[in-house]
C-alpha cells in the first residue's frame, strides 16, 4: 500500500502540465466556495471532496497510475446535473458552472483515455 500523502510528491514529478491540471481543476471545484449558497455549488464541492477521497484510495492500492482516473466516476453524473441545471441560472454563477462543464469534461476524456489504457494494458499482462 502505497501513503495517500505521497500522491502529490509523486504529482509534482510529472511533467509540469499535469500538476498545473489538476491545479487548475482543484480550483475549479473549490471556486463553488464561493457559490455556497447555491445547492448545485454545494454539490459539486462536496463531490470533489468524495472524488478526492476515492483517488487517494486508487493510489494507495495502485500507486499513480492511469487508473486514478477511476476516482472522478462521480463527475459523470454531476457534469449532466449541472448541464440540465444550466437553463435555470444566469450572471456569476452561470458562467462559473459552464467553466466548470468544460474542464470537467476535458478531464472527464483524459480520464476515459486513461483508464481505457489502464485496463487495455492489464488484459494483456
């Protein structure tokens, strides 16, 4: 078993876009902070919180590897809520929410890409 608390040692040894990444989706996700009183922003914080949790389980058994991209499942669901929540709200809160949809489908399609890799690589071992 791996220490949870080495992920980001190991994460700043990638190369540099990867930490910059996920820096960029760690802020994404915390920014709904500032949305606290939205249900939808609630939502996605306390998700990012559950997801981060789940990565740090995937490392701890498997180290960093393509499968941490299993630890965003959650993010599926939560990217179509948001969308069909997207109609209802306007100003501040409704372009964080499509900024959040972006990057969170971009990293969604890493994910998929990694863990299609992951497993596609396994079956042949």
């Amino acid at each position: 078993m791996n220490n949870p608390l080495k992920f980001f040692l190991e994460l700043m040894r990638q190369p540099l876009w990867i930490p910059l990444w996920v820096s960029v989706l760690m802020l994404a996700n915390l920014a709904g902070i500032a949305f606290w009183s939205e249900p939808v922003a609630r939502l996605i914080v306390v998700t990012f919180m559950v997801s981060s949790m789940l990565v740090m389980g995937l490392y701890a058994r498997f180290g960093f590897t393509k499968i941490l991209g299993c630890g965003h499942v959650l993010w599926i669901p939560l990217l179509l809520h948001v969308l069909a929540r997207l109609p209802h709200v306007e100003g501040a809160f409704r372009a964080y929410l499509i900024g959040w949809c972006v990057l969170t489908a971009v990293s969604l399609a890493f994910d998929i890409v990694d863990v299609w890799k992951y497993w596609k690589a396994d079956r042949k071992s």
